[in-house]
C-alpha cells in the first residue's frame, strides 16, 4: 500500500538556509571596520530618534521602536567581536578596540530603560481612564450597585498604581546600580589602557638606554 512505502513520518520538508549577510562572510579588516561603522551610525541614529521624548507616541510604536533599538545593538557588537577575532589585535591596538564601544554600552541600557518607564507609565494611565468608564457604565444600567462598584474600582485602581510605583522603583534602582558598574567598567578600563600605554613607555625608554649604552661601550673600547 502507499501509506507502507511513504510513511508520514519519513516525509520532512528542508528548512530553507540562512542568508547570511556580508560582514558574516568577509574576512577583510577594512570591510568589517566599515561595516561596523556603519552599524553603529545606524545604532545612534536610534538613540537620538527616541520616541519617550514626546508624550504623543503609542505603547506600540515605542515597542517597535524598542525591538530594533535591541536588533541594532546586537548586530553591532556581533561585528565588533568579528572584527576583532579577524584583526587578532594585541598590544595598544587591543587596548584601543576594546574601549571602542564603552560609549555605545552605556547609552543603550539607558535607552532601554527609558523605553520601559514609559511604557510602563502609559499603559498604567490607560488602565486608570478604562475602570472609572466601566463603572460609568455599569451605573447607567444598575444604579443600586453604584457605591460598591465604584468603591471596588478605587480600590483596585490604588493597588494597581501602588504595583506599578514599586516596579518603576524597582526598575530605577537597577538602572542606576547598572550605569554605576558600567562607569566603573569604564574607569578600570581607562586605568588599565593608561597603565599599560606608560609600561609599554617604559619599556621602549628602557630599550633605548641599552642601546646608547651598548654604543658608548664599544665607542670606548674602539678608542
């Protein structure tokens, strides 16, 4: 029979492959460099295109807007790390790549968490206009039930501004213990490539001494 020579469970359908895109397949400094300069111009631009700025946007053009904002990261980074296995950079060059992005790390989150809080805000204020218009409603067509309903509608409109006041807190506190570790992040950081730019100073003064040295002995023993 057919069902015994074609099994259902022999039939799968392939997957189609994954494009993938340019900065994935070369292996060229100089391309990857553009290409993440172009990624990270890309990025900013959303930075300052912030929706939260205005009071006028929806929660979901700022949850659009959110998505790429955190697509627009990820792909950065993903060439920097790429750019930097190619390069295989090591000494100052190392140094310099690895506190290319502190900025773009310390603006990102910052941006994301502007994005929650006013998300967070408007759909609280869109909860808190939605319960007094029901029970607007409900009062039209049963006036006996008016005080309880209302006095339930105000009690659950407290409790969800309590909740939300203490996510927002919360979500605050986090924010700023983040930003703290990032600039400490980054003050090491700078630390480190100062401390390792004098060593490398010293060691080429240091180079440079011997050699003279070197010189004025053999000058001596010539004379």
């Amino acid at each position: 029979m057919a069902n015994d020579a074609f099994p259902l469970e022999a039939i799968q359908e392939e997957e189609p492959e994954e494009e993938l895109e340019e900065w994935q397949t070369t292996n060229d400094p100089a391309e990857l460099k553009h290409y993440r300069t172009q990624a990270k111009r890309i990025h900013t631009k959303s930075l300052n295109r912030s929706p939260c700025r205005s009071d006028a946007e929806d929660v979901y053009t700022v949850n659009v807007y959110r998505v790429g904002l955190v697509r627009g990261y990820d792909i950065v980074e993903k060439i920097h790390l790429r750019y930097e296995k190619v390069c295989k950079f090591d000494g100052e060059e190392l140094d310099r790549e690895t506190s290319w992005g502190i900025d773009i790390s310390i603006k990102h989150p910052k941006a994301l968490a502007d994005v929650a809080n006013y998300i967070d805000f408007h759909q609280a204020r869109a909860r808190s206009v939605a319960v007094p218009a029901a029970v607007a409603l409900l009062t039209v067509h049963q006036p006996h039930r008016h005080a309880i309903q209302q006095e339930r509608a105000e009690v659950l409109q407290q409790a969800e501004e309590d909740e939300r006041m203490q996510q927002f807190e919360i979500a605050r506190k986090a924010e700023e213990e983040r930003m703290q570790q990032l600039e400490t992040a980054r003050k090491a950081e700078e630390r480190r490539v100062e401390a390792a730019r004098k060593k490398r100073q010293l060691q080429m003064e240091l180079e440079k001494q011997r050699y003279t040295g070197s010189l004025l002995r053999k000058q001596l023993a010539d004379e």
